[in-house]
C-alpha cells in the first residue's frame, strides 16, 4: 500500500527569502576572498627562482606574500603513464626576499604584476554584517509566526503543529472487505457506517444520526487497521491514518494543534474516516497524577474529545481508533456521543484461520500435499498477523531448501519455528538425552490415557529456543468453556515430565520449571476466578485482573483476609498435589509403555500421533502374548 503524505499546500516565501540571502553571502565571500584555480602547481621559493633562471617563468602577479605565475611552456610532472601539464604555478616568498626577488625578475625579462592586498570597505562591512543580519531576521520572522498561529501552532516555522496523518484514497488502496478473512461480525458492524457514508440521505431521512466514532479492540495481530482500511475502500472514501504517538512531541501544545489540523483536513474531504491506531498511547485515564492536569497526553486527548463534539450534521465523518487494552481508556473517551460503537475482534476461528491462510497463500506456488484444513487445526491461537508470517517463513524455508513449491512440511517446520524457536544442535549429552526422553514420554503417555484432554500431535526431545523438548496437543475445536475435570487432567500432564523423571531415575531436575509455574497457575486460578475449589466454594478472590487479550494479570491489592489467603495456598497446594499423585499412579501402571516411548524417542527424536499409538500397539500385543503364555 503506497502511503500519500497530505501536505499543507503552504509556501513560506520568508524562508525562501532567507535561504536566497545565505547563497548571495556564500557567493560573495567566495568571489572576493579569492580562489585558486584547481590546475596550479604548489612550488617552494627555492624551485621559484630556479624556473626564473631557467627562463621558464613568462609572468608573475604578486599580492602580499603570495605569487602566482605563468610558465612560458607548459611544466610537464608524474610518471609517463600519468603526466600532468602545468600551465600556471604558486609559491609563498618570504618576507626578506623584497628587492632581491624583483632584481631576478627584471634580470630574467618576466613580467611583472601587483595587486593591492587590502579588502574593500564595502566587502569588509558586508562580510562582518551580513550573519547579524541573518540571524536578526530570522528571529523576527520566527516571532511573527509563533504570533499569528498562537506559539507552536499549524504553520509555524518548524511545521510542528501540522498533522502527521497519511492520507490513503482509492488509487493508493483497493483494500476491501474481501481482503480480511472472518470477523463476519465486525463487518456486519461496518457495513451499516459504510453505507451511511455512502448515502447520508437514507438514514437522515428517518432522524438516523452517523456514529461518530467506532472502537476496535483485540489482541495484537487481529486486523484492526486492515478492517478500518477496508472499511474507507469499501466506503471509496479518503482515509486519514495515524498512530496515537505521533501526536506527542517534547513542546507543549503540538498534540491539540495536530488534532485541529487533522480534524481540518478531514472536514474538508468529508465524508471520510479518521484513524487513529493505538489511541491508548494519548487515551488513558485522565488525572492518575502523572504528568498533573497540563500534562500533554491529556492536552491532546481534551482537543479530541472537543473536535468529536464539533461536528455538524451535515458533516460526513468518522473516526476510528484502534487498541488492544480497552480497560484503560478514558471513559469520556468511549461514552456514547463520542465512540458510539465498540467492535471486537477476536483471534481467528478454524474456519477463519483457513480463509486467512488461503488469503495469505495466493501469490505462493504450493504442492498438493498442503491442507489448509489440515495447517487451520494445527494453528489454534494464533492471530491473522501470526498466519500471514506462518506462510511468509515456509516460503523462505522451502526457498533456502531450493524447492520449485512450498511443500506441505515446511509449514510444520515453520509452525514449530514461530511456537518453540529454531532447533539447537550439540547441547546436551546422552544422559541428558535420556533424561529428556522420558520427561517427554511422561507428558505425551499422560496425555494418550486421561480423558478428555487435547489429542496428542507431536513429541520431540529436539531441543528448540529456550526448551529442551516439547509435547504438542491440539485440539480438534476451538475450546471457549474449559471444564473442571479438563483442568485438572491438563495440571496432570504438566506434571507428567517431572514425574516420570522421578519414577525412573528416582531424582528431578531443572526441566520442569515452566511446568510448574503453569501448573500452580492454572490452580490458583480455578480457586481464586473460576471457584472450583471444594473447600472455598464458588467464590471469586481479587488477586488480579486478567488482561482482556494478553491473558496477563495485573496485580491489584487483595480483598480477602490472611486466613482466606492461607485457606487458598492450601487449596492450590492440594490440587496440584492430587494430580502428581494422580500422575504417578498412571505412569506406574503404565511403566512398560513409558520406557518403551522414551526408547522410541531415543532414536528417533520426533513421533507425531500415529507413531506413538503404533508403539502402544506393540506393547499391547506383547503383553497380551505374554498373558496367554502365563495362563497356558
């Protein structure tokens, strides 16, 4: 997409002026200091006289204590191949050598010229004046302009106060609605201000008034400006964009005069759509105490809020913003009369990750082996943005492997790329490798025999990014309600490594760090968010709030007492407990299938889901030989 600056349309004949000034300054020092022709040969005193003895010097000008000449045959210098000829010299006399240097010239018929080393007045007082003037002028000319726009304002003499906005327009943009995949919703949502902008008279008609400003919010990478692009193509109308920190500067007041400034523009190209990405940056919530009342953020988010109240009925225009922490925006800024509508936008679904990967693939040769059905299963979580680099790194892999197609493979290698990092060769040895093996085995083996969980997809002692091996489930849909005893037998498969490590080599180590952390974080929230604890009952405890996208907490004081807090440590403690019991007793009865996968892993390093049934299957019949041979 080809970016349109929207200039300012202004010329400021001063400047241009003052820049024509400073040139006629440059030429007339460079004119009456004197220059020396690029083509003289540099000679000492000595090499001087000697020319004149020779008869080889035709003329000379004097001027002070610098003589320039002329040869009477052209002085030829350097090696055959680079010969210069020298047609004209220049040589410095000392002070001493007055009337011995003329009674040589004279002797040897040279003819001899002076000129007059002192400076007209003229030149001396427009040389020593000249950059007074300049900067007086400058100074003058600057404090007009701050007067006449109000300090800082549009059209100052550094252009701070002129907005920053790219203007996009159907020639620069084709981007439709055909171009997002999914969010069906949040385009139902569009189409109606879509066609408002298209025909103001059919709403007016009935009193419809057009929302003001649209909110979208959603994770990073979920489209948010593609949808408010496609929504200015869709509307064929021009499509202001910025991002929320480009307003702010270290001067007081240029955040408002770029508002005034964009909101001016704008008006005069209504109708159009304004966004604004990342309003969060200027739209928080005023009067936390940083920065005080006049702090610039607030400045400049008082002037929006102003400008969104100024428009006229008859003015066709909307302003979109962009954010993905909704939770903290000034509630001034989302009442109604201001951004009328708040769109979500959600991570992709599996039938919206496939289209967005077809989207993606369009221009990317591909072999029959690829499934987007396949690649939308294996992708649960991940953004548009996510899917669109998914596609760009197996294109790069299968062009550094110098295939002709990116083949089905280099998108489960690029996958696990983006998930777990770049493998990492000759980092541990083999009793690390056998110690790997088994904590794996006692992840993949938990999550083949509890009910309920995500089917297993891939185990891989391969060690990648910060991880010495990985176990992959993948559900076969797109969960939203998680129950209990789904929880619970996924806090037993993070604890699958650690116990398996302690059944066989009857020792831990290190490498369950992670699944620690998230196995206690996982039960702490099932007590404290989700009230799923026996003892404590359904109850919520305030310990933090999740980030609506990001899945984080953000710490906030408690509203419970120590002996509640005590009761929840507890709590946590006995569940996580419960299930490593849990695990141990699985993986117990369970010890031949256990050591036979981790021999598996042992030599191949990586099984996908069919492999390892296949080696249960083998264990089965074995034992099952093995019992008809006991009871024979």
């Amino acid at each position: 997409m080809n970016n349109i600056p929207q200039s300012s349309g202004r010329k400021f004949s001063g400047w241009s002026t003052l820049i024509w000034i400073m040139l006629i300054w440059i030429v007339v020092m460079y004119f009456f200091r004197g220059f020396s022709p690029t083509d003289l040969l540099e000679v000492n005193y000595t090499q001087f006289k000697n020319y004149v003895n020779d008869g080889k010097v035709k003329e000379v000008v004097i001027k002070g204590d610098q003589v320039t000449g002329t040869f009477s045959e052209p002085v030829v210098k350097g090696k055959k191949e680079n010969q210069v000829k020298y047609e004209q010299f220049q040589t410095t006399i000392p002070s001493f050598a007055g009337h011995e240097l003329l009674d040589l010239l004279e002797k040897n018929k040279v003819t001899i010229k002076a000129e007059s080393t002192k400076t007209p007045w003229f030149t001396t007082l427009l040389i020593g004046l000249l950059p007074w003037i300049l900067i007086i002028g400058f100074f003058i000319y600057s404090s007009k302009k701050l007067r006449g726009m109000g300090g800082l304002g549009k059209g100052g003499p550094f252009g701070f106060g002129e907005s920053k906005a790219k203007l996009y327009t159907k020639s620069s943009s084709n981007v439709t609605f055909e171009d997002v995949a999914g969010s069906d919703n949040a385009k139902k949502e569009l189409t109606e201000i879509i066609d408002f902008l298209k025909n103001p008279s059919k709403f007016r008609a009935l009193g419809g008034k057009l929302p003001k400003g649209v909110l979208l919010a959603g994770p990073p990478g979920t489209g948010k400006t593609l949808m408010a692009r496609a929504s200015a193509g869709e509307a064929d109308v021009p499509f202001y964009s910025i991002s929320g920190s480009e307003f702010i500067e270290m001067f007081v007041g240029v955040g408002a005069s770029r508002v005034r400034d964009m909101f001016e523009k704008a008006k005069k190209d209504s109708p159009a759509i304004i966004f604004i990405d990342e309003i969060d940056s200027i739209g928080r919530v005023r009067g936390t105490g940083l920065g005080g009342g006049h702090d610039e953020r607030e400045q400049t988010l008082n002037q929006i809020l102003s400008e969104m109240d100024g428009f006229l009925p008859s003015e066709s225009l909307v302003v979109m913003a962009a954010t993905n922490r909704p939770d903290i925006l000034d509630p001034a800024l989302i009442r109604p009369g201001r951004f009328d509508r708040r769109i979500t936008l959600d991570l992709p679904q599996k039938k919206a990750r496939r289209q967005i990967l077809e989207i993606h693939a369009r221009k990317v040769p591909l072999a029959d082996d690829v499934n987007f059905e396949t690649l939308a299963n294996m992708t649960v979580g991940f953004s548009g943005a996510d899917l669109e680099n998914l596609v760009n790194e197996a294109a790069l892999l299968a062009a550094r492997k110098g295939k002709e197609k990116v083949e089905g493979e280099d998108f489960e290698e690029s996958r696990d790329k983006i998930i777990l990092g770049l493998e990492r060769e000759d980092l541990v040895n083999d009793k690390e490798k056998e110690v790997i093996a088994y904590h794996e085995s006692g992840h993949a083996l938990l999550a083949k025999l509890l009910p309920g969980v995500d089917p297993l997809q891939k185990v891989s002692i391969i060690p990648r990014g910060h991880s010495l091996g990985a176990t992959e489930q993948i559900p076969e849909e797109d969960r939203h309600n998680l129950s209990r005893s789904y929880l619970l037998n996924r806090i037993a498969i993070l604890l699958g490594g650690r116990v398996a490590e302690k059944l066989v080599f009857e020792d831990i180590t290190t490498g369950a760090g992670d699944d620690l952390k998230k196995a206690t974080q996982m039960a702490r929230r099932m007590v404290c968010q989700w009230g799923m604890s026996e003892k404590l009952g359904p109850l919520t405890f305030k310990q933090g709030d999740e980030h609506p996208f990001l899945g984080r907490e953000i710490t906030e004081p408690k509203d419970f007492s120590e002996h509640t807090a005590q009761l929840i440590d507890e709590e946590v403690q006995s569940i996580v407990k419960k299930m490593e019991d849990n695990a141990q007793k699985v993986l117990g009865a369970n010890r031949n299938k256990l050591d036979a996968l981790a021999k598996e892993l042992m030599e191949h390093e990586t099984l996908d889901n069919a492999e390892v049934d296949e080696v249960f299957k083998r264990i089965d019949s074995r034992t099952q030989d093995e019992g008809l041979a006991r009871s024979a």
